[in-house]
C-alpha cells in the first residue's frame, strides 16, 4: 500500500443513540476505574513501570472534586538512565528496518481503533475535552499511524538516482538520526503526542516521550498501546515529569539527537537555545523540530455569508475553550459588515452551552487546570480596562471553566491582539477594505493557521497569494487539519519544520545517505566475494 492509498479514520456519529450509548457507557468505566484507585501513571523504562517518583494527584478540569488517578513524576537519575538505555538500543531498533516497524506501529493503530471510545472517555476527564472533540484526536492519532507507517515503508528500498558518468551507479538511502526526544503538550494529549513519538519511532530512533503533567493518565495508556504492538521495550521509554526538569535535562543530554517539541513559543525559544550549545564530547548537532502557537485571524467580507461565518468563527474561537494552536483569536470584518456581523455573532456565542466536558451537550468546556482559569480571568480584567466588552457572562463552578468573552474595536497595539492567551477569548475589530483586513491579519509574529468568509472570487484568490499563514481556510473554520489531506504547521514564530501529517513529515526524523558507485571495474576477480 503507499500513501496514496492512506483513509482517516471516520469520526463517531453521536446524532445515533447506540454511539451515544456506548460513549456514556466508555466514561462510566473510566469513572469506576478512577473511583477503584486504577489509573496510575508512573516512568516507563525498559518496559517496566517505575515508582520510585513522587506522586501526584490528577484531577478533572470539568469536576475538581474528581480525583482521577495519580502521576508519578520521573526523577532527574531516570532522566540520565533513559538516555543511556537508548543510545544502547540504537543498533538494536535500527536493525529491525523501516518495513517492520512499519508494521509494529499500523499495530499501534489497530489497538488505538480497539479501544478508541476508552481512550476519548480518558481525555475528557482528564484534558476536559467535549466528547466530539476527544474523539476526533484519537482518530488523528491512529491517523498519524498509519499515514507515517505508509511513508516509512517507501522509505525502506534505497533509491536509485539517476547516473552521472556512464556505469555509475547513485543510491540514496536513510538511516535513523538517533536518540528522539518528545515533548508534548496537553491539549492534543494523544493525537500530537502519539504524532511526533512514532515518526521518531517508525524512522527508527530509539525514544522517549516526555508528556505534558496535566494528561501523564492518556500518556501512559498510549505508552502500554505501543508496547503490546511490538516496539522493543527499550527503544521507548515514557517519563512523566516536570518540563522545567526532566524536559530540560533530556533536552540537555549530550547523547540526544533529536528534540521535536509541541507547546508554546518561549518554551520552544529555550529548547532551541539549549540544544545549539555543544559539549566537548558531542560529534552531532541536535536537531530541533518546534510546532508552536498561533494568533490566528479570519478576515469576514462585506459580502460573506454570515450564517456559515458566525458558525465558523464560533467553531474556530470556541471549540475546545480556544485551547488549540490553530484557534481563532482575531476576527477582522470589513467595516460595511461589521455591526451587523458583530452582533450576529455576539448573541450566538452567548448562546453556546458552557460546561463540563462530560456533558454530551457541552460546547465550551473546562480550561484545561484552575492554573490557566486564572491567568485567563486576570487577562480579561485588565483587558476590560481598555478595550470594550460585548459578550461576558459568569462560568459555571465546579471546574475551571471561563465563558466566551468577545472584546470590539481591539487597536492591533494591544497586548490581546498580539499574544496568544489559549482561551475561549476573541477579539473583533473592523478594517477600510479588504486589503486593510489582509495587511492586519499579516502583521503577526505567528503564521500558522487564518481564514476568510467571502463571496469575492477576486478576494479569494487574493488571500490565496498574500495570506502568510500555514494553514489557510477559505470559507470554512480554521480548526482541525486533517492527516495527509491538510498537512499542518506554520513558519514565522510558529514553527521550524516541516508540516505534521505531510509527505515531508518523517525526512525530518533521518539522516539522508547518497552512495556513488563506478560499476566500470578495471580486471576481473573471481577469487575475491
Ligand atoms: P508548554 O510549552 O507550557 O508545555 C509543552 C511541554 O513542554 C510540556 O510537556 C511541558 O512539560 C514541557 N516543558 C515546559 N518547560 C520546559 C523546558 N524548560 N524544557 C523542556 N520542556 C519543557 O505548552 P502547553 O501549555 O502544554 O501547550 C500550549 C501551547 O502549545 C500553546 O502555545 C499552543 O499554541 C502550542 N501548541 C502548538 C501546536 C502546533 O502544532 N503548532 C499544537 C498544540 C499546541
């Protein structure tokens, strides 16, 4: 099979009872296992859970009184010991070539599909995801399985190339870059981490995952995931643990090779500082891949169509409590729409139901720790000091829940137009033209994902030119990149690498080998092999 061939995995329809049914039923198992004391995290090492760590409780964003289970935190010797055991794996995961772990991790797919409404219930009580939401990042994480062990495979003949010189023979081959280090974020917990871990994995870096605290419980239901479909045991190793700490130290580890991070831009900016300086025993430079944030806009045109832009824009900005990278966080209306645009928009948003994430009906659920709820709730008070509000109402108690807040009129000086603040918080302001709207929603520091809402062909294509983003939307929400149909990723301060879920994707997770061979032997000798 080769990419070509490569099918997402289709989403669960909840408009039907019985997926309804069997979803419910999935997060009453979770709850009783939580209840039970089962869900435990702990270091994953040599395919040996460690528990010598301190332990941590988990809770739920959307219920604080919930206790789910307990993370134990990796200490900084399991740090150290990690990278030993895998640089010593190397050879080991290499020999075992591009073809069959190809196949050991389409295994890791068909696993995840197995248990796939298990998994989605774990992450709605754990990262407060709404039920539609979890679903579609465990069907990105077996999409991201398959897709890369479909690119591997090709990746596993030598290529020949074309000659120079008559009899010349040129190939071109890859070999793993070395020992991976992951480090993911929290709001993709399975889908980005499960992404970057078997690119590394599939190429044949030995690895380690260090996921983000606040979901180690979905971190190690994925770590058991890769075990059971074959990945040797010490070619992978799972160390939850504080990012300032055990991220940091892996980071630092001059036998690591390769660093690919998801999460924010300073923390990137760090990594990448840290992974230039070389020690005196180091013969390689570490690679660093970054997917970083967003201040993503959508620019509505006087002449859109404002039924599918509201809808859009409330997906874009409000699906997952704005806690995404590609969430839309800016809107620029073209001043003719914009009054009638802003108040379409504004008594829709108010209608969404906030809640927890267990609720089926729940649109806008928890942030993701009470942590974030209070950053964000300090942010919109300062805010309110400057910049007028028209949509804000009290969030329900219980979790660490903040309602959508719009902000109008937002000057693009202003600290919320310019930074990423990871809420359900939007800023609208008006532009003279079209051109106007395009120039405000270029002048970022991020290029990663941004829309338009247009009946305008001519404007369309203007944005197809001119808007500098990774991703772009043209009359459709921003959110949601889907594996090998929408590779993802940006450039500006949003990124170094190539796009996750796209052809190029693995390249990265390689060193690439040409050999040149003169074919035209001078003599003959039978006597040598
Ligand atoms: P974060 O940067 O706080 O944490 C990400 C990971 O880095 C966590 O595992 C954390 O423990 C670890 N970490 C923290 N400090 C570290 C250090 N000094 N050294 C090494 N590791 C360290 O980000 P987050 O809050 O988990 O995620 C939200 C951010 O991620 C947002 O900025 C969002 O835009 C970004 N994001 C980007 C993409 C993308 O594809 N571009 C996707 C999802 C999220």
């Amino acid at each position: 099979m080769s990419p070509s061939s490569f099918r997402n995995e289709p989403l669960l329809d909840f408009s039907l009872h019985q997926e309804r049914e069997r979803f419910q039923r999935a997060l009453d198992e979770v709850r009783a296992q939580a209840a039970a004391q089962q869900l435990r995290a702990a270091p994953l090492l040599q395919g040996e859970k460690k528990g010598e760590g301190t332990a941590h409780q988990v809770r739920n964003p959307s219920l604080h009184s919930e206790i789910l289970g307990t993370v134990q935190y990796a200490t900084s010797e399991q740090a150290d010991e990690t990278i030993t055991s895998l640089a010593a794996a190397q050879e080991e995961w290499r020999a075992v070539g591009f073809a069959r772990r190809a196949e050991i991790i389409h295994q890791v797919a068909v696993l995840m599909r197995a248990k796939r409404e298990e998994l989605a219930a774990l992450m709605v009580l754990e990262a407060g995801k709404p039920w539609g939401e979890a679903d579609a990042d465990v069907c990105e994480a077996i999409d991201f399985c398959e897709y890369y062990a479909l690119l591997a495979k090709e990746m596993d003949a030598p290529k020949a190339l074309m000659p120079f010189l008559n009899g010349e023979q040129n190939v071109l081959s890859y070999a793993p870059k070395g020992v991976a280090v992951v480090i993911s974020p929290w709001n993709f917990p399975l889908a980005i981490a499960c992404g970057m871990t078997v690119a590394a994995l599939v190429c044949g870096n030995p690895t380690v995952l260090k996921p983000a605290e606040q979901t180690s419980l979905i971190a190690a239901a994925f770590g058991a995931i890769l075990l059971e479909a074959g990945v040797l045991p010490n070619a992978f190793t799972l160390l939850p643990g504080v990012g300032e700490e055990i991220g940091a130290q892996l980071v630092a580890n001059p036998a690591t090779s390769l660093i690919c991070f998801t999460g924010s831009r300073a923390v990137g900016l760090q990594i990448l500082q840290q992974a230039s300086s070389l020690t005196p025993e180091q013969r390689h430079f570490k690679r660093v891949i970054l997917e970083l944030g967003g201040k993503n806009a959508i620019i509505i045109d006087d002449d859109a169509d404002f039924d599918d832009a509201v809808k859009g824009v409330l997906y874009s900005a409000f699906g997952f409590a704005g806690q995404k990278c590609s969430a839309c966080s800016r809107v620029i209306v073209v001043k003719e729409a914009y009054d009638r645009f802003l108040d379409r928009l504004t008594k829709a948003a108010g209608d969404l139901i906030v809640g927890p994430a267990h609720e089926p009906a729940t649109y806008v659920g928890p942030l993701i720790d009470e942590e974030s709820q209070q950053r964000v709730l300090q942010a919109i008070e300062k805010a309110k000091g400057d910049l007028t509000i028209t949509l804000s109402s009290p969030p329900p108690t219980g979790g660490s829940f903040v309602s959508p807040t719009i902000f109008r009129d937002v000057p693009d000086t202003h600290e919320l137009w310019r930074e990423e603040l990871f809420a359900p918080v939007l800023c609208v302001a008006p532009a003279d033209t079209f051109d106007d709207a395009l120039r405000l929603a270029n002048d970022s520091a991020y290029a990663l994902t941004g829309g338009v809402f247009s009946r305008s062909p001519s404007h369309l294509a203007q944005a197809r030119e001119q808007f500098a983003v990774g991703n772009l939307y043209l009359n459709r929400s921003i959110t949601g990149a889907i594996v090998g149909r929408q590779p993802f990723g940006g450039f500006r301060l949003s990124g170094v690498g190539m796009k996750a879920g796209g052809p190029d994707y693995l390249l990265q997770f390689v060193e690439g080998r040409t050999v040149t061979e003169n074919t035209m032997r001078k003599g003959f000798t039978p006597e040598l092999a």
